[in-house]
C-alpha cells in the first residue's frame, strides 16, 4: 500500500507564499501521476495541479508551481502570491499500484490547512 505525508501548511497573509510537500511511502512497484488538490467545506475537492512520472503538469490555478523528485517520491507544490479564496485543506494524491500484476490506485493523503488571512 501507498501511505502519503503532506507537511508544510499554514497561516500566512495575502501575497505572501507557501510550499507544501509530500512523502510517497509503503510498498509499491510504481507511482504514476501524484498532485494536489483542495476542498473547503461544503464544496468538492478541486484540481490544483499534477504531475506525471515523466513531468507533463496539469495546472488548475497558474499562480503555482508542481515539482517532483521520482527518486524519493515526493511532490512539492509552490503556492504564490496566495489569495484568502486559496484557504482550504490541501491533499496529496497519487497513483499507484503494488505490483505488476496489480490495477493502479489512487491514494490520498490526510490534508494540511492552508489559511490565508490577514
């Protein structure tokens, strides 16, 4: 299985930045695409941004920025000049399956709060 650790929430003010990053552990064969997405409540969970294994991003907010480090399958995600609409909990996500002969999965994290708030 494929466990996913966020780190680098907060509470900052409007315009400033934040990077969140996020640790793929546990047993697998391979990671597919891994991304953020984030949910206030009451609403769906939205795209953010993803990556795939080979680098190709898909962005639902230009203002950030999604890196990946496929050696030690972490994504980060730099969050500019951050809006009060940009609060909400923020989750990894990846795609993943344990072995060859397995289907691929998706897993989550358990989220970070990001607040933006003067």
């Amino acid at each position: 299985q494929v466990q996913l650790v966020e780190s680098g929430g907060g509470l900052v003010q409007p315009g400033e930045s934040l990077k969140l990053s996020c640790a793929a552990s546990g047993s697998f064969f391979s990671i597919s695409t891994m991304g953020w997405y984030r949910q206030t409540p009451g609403k769906e969970r939205e795209l953010v941004a993803t990556i795939t294994s080979t680098g190709t991003t898909n962005y639902g907010d230009s203002r950030f920025t999604i890196s990946r480090d496929n050696a030690k399958n972490t994504v980060t995600l730099q969050m500019n000049s951050l809006k009060p609409e940009d609060t909400a909990v923020y989750y990894c996500s990846a795609r993943a399956r344990v072995s060859v002969h397995t289907n691929w999965n998706n897993y989550w994290g358990q989220g970070t709060q990001v607040t933006v708030s003067s």
